[in-house]
C-alpha cells in the first residue's frame, strides 16, 4: 500500500537471539509474585514494552471483557516512540461494535491481521476503526482464566504492515498467561477482602446484637455495662461530670397483671421511644437497664438540661394513651458526679439507684435528685 512500508518477518537467525524473551517474562512474573498487587501495574507496562522492543510494534495494550462480555477496556497500553496512544479513547467499547473481532478472538482465542486492507466486508465496523488508528498489522491472543475469557493482549503496528510469525504469537501468549496469573491473584486477594470483610460485619452485627435489648432495640444490660465503664473510665482522666438518669415505670407489675404483658410490652416500647427521643446527644446512651427500669448515660452533663429533659420525659410519659383506661407514670432518679480516681461503676449505679428509690417513696411520678446543688 503507498505511504505504508512493509515489515518483512523475522529471520530465523533473529529468532534465535530473542530466545531470552521467555526468561525475561519470567523474571517479570517473579517480581510480580514478590511485589504487592498496587505494583502490578508497573510490572504488565514493563512486559508490554518487552514486547515492542527492538522497533518491531508500535503498540502493546491489554484489554479486559466486563463479566457479561456487553463491554471491553483498554486497560494498560505501550506506545513506541512518536506513536499516539488511544486508552482512554478506547473505554467500555461495546462489543457488538466490534463483532468480528469480538467473535473471532472469543471462538479461536486469536486474532491474526498482516494486512488490514485485506479484510472483507464481515470485519464492518472494527475494520473502520482500524483504518481511523492507521493501524496497518494487528494481533491478538485470548487471556483465560479458569477456562473463561477475560480478555486479550494485543499489539499493531501504524502505517507499517508486516507478516506475523509463530514467535510472535508465542511472545503475546507468554505475556497474557503472566497477566492473567496476576487477575487470578488479584482476584483472589478481593475475594479474601470481601469474605473479610463480610466476617467483620457479620461480627459487628452479632456484637449488636448481643448488646441489644430485643424488645425494644435498647442497648441491654451487657452494653450497658460496657458504655458505663468506658464513660467512667474518660470522666475519671478528664475530670469532668457524668451522669445517670434512671427510669422506674411505676405499677408496673400491676400494669402485667391487670392488663397483660401484651400491654405491658407495649408501656415499655412507649418508655424506651421517648427517652430515645430526649437522649440522643453525641456518646448519650439509653438502656434498659432491668424489667421496668431504664438507665440514661450522659457524659459532660449540664445537670439544669437534664432536669429539663427529664421533666418533658416525666411528662409525655403521663400523656401516653395505650389503652382507656390505662395511666402510664415514671419515678426517675438522677445523679451528676465528677467521679474521682477509683470511683466503681457499681457506686455510680447505687447513687442513682437510691435517687430513684426515693422517687417511689415520695409518691412516685417524679424526679428526685441525689444531693447535688443544681445550677
């Protein structure tokens, strides 16, 4: 073809002095074994310019098959010197666009063009587009992994042609098995990080789930514990208040008795959603501490808030409508401390215990305070 010089094959004597290729690709895949997989990269562009050495391609590139086969990628490419290159032109191509390639690399795993011009009519749409890259030679081989096709490595040369030969095509098959061992392990790696991951979440959801109050989705008394202790333990080294409000549904008992634990479930999902609402500041924590108690945790209280907030509890408890003839109440307790070295959890608990207590014995439907000057 005019303007387009011919490439003659390699002679024999040629071949000969490029027998190293393999130990080369070799060396290539062992560092690739011994390298992390973000260096990968690195090492496929390192193989790809082996491949076009000495003059004799003037691209190199790698290209994956999305799962369903619908799309195809340029995902690593080589350009010898002067020669443009089209990666990120060559993105998501739908494979229908290329069907002759697509069908041929997919049913014989190569793809053999000496001469572009001499492609028929069937080649359609992929011959234009080869003609628009100046693309006189091309070729081909499939990347299989567990018997699947997952992509191809190819090379061409622009406004040159020349006659592939069997050394060739063994150079590109020795890459894409190299290649392809590095998805393999690629894969293999993300399969771990996903099952890894997956175990993590799972185990995230189980430890939720063992600090969860199962009737109504507080945290229970396990996390309860835990939260408390880590609060105490941050108050204690920062010297700053805590403090507990506790939460007693009055008559309860008689609540099961006369009305059914149906209701009396229902009393006590109604307690848990209003103490939610009022208690949701940052490292706040409510829980159901007992049968019919609650516990609110509040690291750096203002005590004048929580007095506040506990009254509007108090309050929109008493205006509960669960049944007609039903009256819903709480006795609350709350104690504020700046707990000082080797102050205990369960110290905390009887402090704030005893304000409740005394809640119930002053008449109940009420907030008592454990001795604390509120300001």
């Amino acid at each position: 073809m005019p303007g387009m010089p011919w490439e003659p094959s390699l002679p024999t004597s040629k071949l000969g002095d490029d027998a190293d290729f393999g130990l080369l690709i070799s060396a290539i895949s062992t560092k690739l074994i011994n390298s992390p997989l973000a260096q990968s990269h690195h090492h496929i562009e390192e193989a790809l310019a082996l491949l076009g050495r000495g003059d004799r391609k003037d691209r190199c590139y790698v290209f994956r098959f999305s799962d369903d086969y619908h799309t195809m990628s340029n995902t690593y490419e080589w350009t010898n010197e002067g020669i443009q290159g089209h990666q990120h032109e060559l993105q998501n191509i739908p494979t229908r666009r290329m069907a002759y390639f697509y069908e041929t690399i997919r049913d014989q795993g190569l793809f053999v063009v000496n001469n572009v011009h001499e492609l028929g009519s069937e080649a359609g749409e992929f011959r234009s587009e080869l003609v628009r890259e100046q693309i006189g030679s091309m070729m081909a081989v499939g990347m299989y992994l567990e018997q699947r096709l997952v992509g191809f490595v190819g090379c061409d040369l622009v406004n040159r042609y020349t006659e592939w030969t069997d050394w060739d095509i063994r150079q590109l098959r020795l890459v894409a098995d190299m290649i392809v061992n590095t998805i393999a392990r690629h894969e293999a790696e993300q399969r771990l990080r996903l099952t890894e991951q997956k175990l993590l979440e799972a185990n995230a959801k189980l430890a939720q789930l063992a600090r969860e109050d199962g009737l109504t989705g507080l945290v229970n008394r396990r996390g309860l514990d835990e939260a408390l202790d880590f609060e105490l333990r941050r108050a204690i080294r920062g010297q700053q208040q805590l403090a507990l409000l506790m939460v007693d549904v009055d008559f309860f008992k008689g609540i099961n008795d006369h009305y059914g634990h149906v209701y009396g479930d229902e009393v006590l999902t109604a307690v848990a959603a209003i103490l939610q609402t009022h208690f949701k500041r940052s490292g706040e924590v409510v829980a159901r501490f007992g049968g019919d108690e609650f516990l609110v945790v509040c690291p750096q209280a203002i005590p004048s808030e929580l007095v506040e907030q506990a009254e509007k509890v108090r309050l929109q408890v008493q205006q509960l409508k669960l049944h007609d003839t039903l009256s819903v109440s709480v006795s609350m307790g709350l104690y504020v401390t700046i707990p000082a070295p080797g102050t205990t959890r369960d110290s905390l608990l009887r402090q704030v215990d005893a304000a409740a207590y005394q809640a119930k014995q002053n008449g109940r439907n009420r907030l008592e305070i454990a001795p604390l000057h509120i300001k």
